[in-house]
C-alpha cells in the first residue's frame, strides 16, 4: 500500500456519460498530481494542485476538470466521455510544491463503452 | 520540446543475464531524472532519483547513472521477479513550483528463468 488511495478501481460508462475519480494523498502530501496512461501513448501528465491551488497543466482536455478540497483529497471530473478516454488514471502525492518523490496510487481503469 | 525517449521498447534476459536500459531526454535545464518500476495495472513504483551528471544510485541488482544526455538503468544477475516495465521521466526546471514529470513510454523487460 503506498498511501495514495484512489477510488475507483473499476468503470465502466458510457459515451456522452460523466463521471468523478477520487484520490486521496499520502499523509502530509500537500501536493496531487493526476497523469493519464493509454497504451500507446505511455503517461501524460494532466494536472497539478498544491494546497488547494491549482499549480501547473499540461494536456488536459477541456471536458476534464479537477479540484483539491481543503482535506487535500482531490477529485478528476470527466464529462461528455469518448471512446478514446478509455485509459488507467492515476493519482500521485508529494509534500513538496516542486514534485520530487512522487508517490502514485495504484489507479482508477476507465472504460468508455 | 521536452521530452524522453527509452530504449529498448522491451527486453527479454535470461536469469543471470546482465543488461542496460537506456534512456536518453532532451530538457531546458533538468531539476531531476526519475526511474520507476510498473507492474501490469500498477501504479508506478519509485526506485531513484539522479540531480545531476556523474552521480550514480543502486538499489540491490538496479544501479542507475546520468549524464548530460542520458541515463542508464543497469541491471545486474537479473532474477524473474525483475520482470516489469522500467519507466524513466524527467522533471523540468520551469522557475517556478511546478512538479510534473514528463515519462517515457518505458522498456519491458521479461526475464525468464
């Protein structure tokens, strides 16, 4: 167990359905980072918040969107789903505004029917 | 652009059978070359973090060592519980507080016994 606790394991959805990964940081990480993984296009980093903030972007779409609420547990909300959304989701943590020691939880598997 | 490339795209040892993986990053100024460990519906694992060129790390039959242009991930009497994808990632120097890595698409490695 590497303390980043990600909820859920599994979905299953459907196209034009939205839906909420959940993720909750490792004790005394302040910062979460989400990255998405395809098969052929290996991790990509989505974004960061930091204490509630958001820190950083990178190739997130915009029907995708995500907050960190003051427990620092943060949530990733994907709407109008496509096929190509079908992907693992993770989740990692970190004390530091800069990243170093990332922890990943051990991802949410989305399916998009 | 910043980005990281890992070669081979998969490696298949026999037990006992030393390697190296490469993986070789272009990055306007490098805050910290990363290597993680997956295996199959995991979340990424850590196993070193190299700062700058010359230094070198290893952990049991893992040693990891940078250089301006590339790191190294060798391993040494490879036994099958090493089988895994070796994913390397490269954290950028932004000037700000920004902590996102950019990964490679990994190297699998299979080591059979």
């Amino acid at each position: 167990d590497s303390g980043v606790t990600q909820t859920p394991k599994h979905l299953i959805t459907a196209t034009g359905q939205r839906v909420t990964l959940r993720c909750s940081p490792r004790s005394g990480d302040l910062s979460v980072y989400w990255y998405q993984q395809s098969l052929d296009q290996g991790l990509q980093f989505l974004i960061q918040y930091y204490n509630g903030e958001e820190r950083a972007k990178g190739n997130i779409l915009e029907r995708f969107s995500a907050q960190q609420f003051p427990d620092l547990h943060s949530e990733l909300n994907l709407s109008s789903l496509e096929l190509g959304d079908s992907a693992l989701y993770f989740c990692a943590s970190s004390p530091w505004k800069g990243g170093s020691g990332y922890t990943f939880g051990s991802g949410t598997r989305l399916t998009v029917v | 652009e910043d980005q990281v490339t890992q070669s081979p795209e998969a490696l298949r040892l026999q037990e006992g059978e030393s390697s190296s993986l490469n993986c070789s990053y272009t990055v306007s100024g490098l805050r910290g070359l990363f290597w993680y460990r997956q295996d199959p519906g995991k979340g990424p694992e850590f196993l070193f973090t190299l700062y700058s060129a010359g230094e070198e790390k290893e952990k049991e039959r893992l040693k990891a060592t940078l250089t301006k242009k590339e790191s190294f991930l060798h391993i040494t009497a490879p036994k099958p519980e090493d089988s895994a994808t070796y994913l390397c990632a490269v954290q950028a120097d932004y000037g700000g507080s920004q902590g996102n890595l950019i990964f490679g698409k990994g190297t699998k490695l299979s080591v059979k016994p």
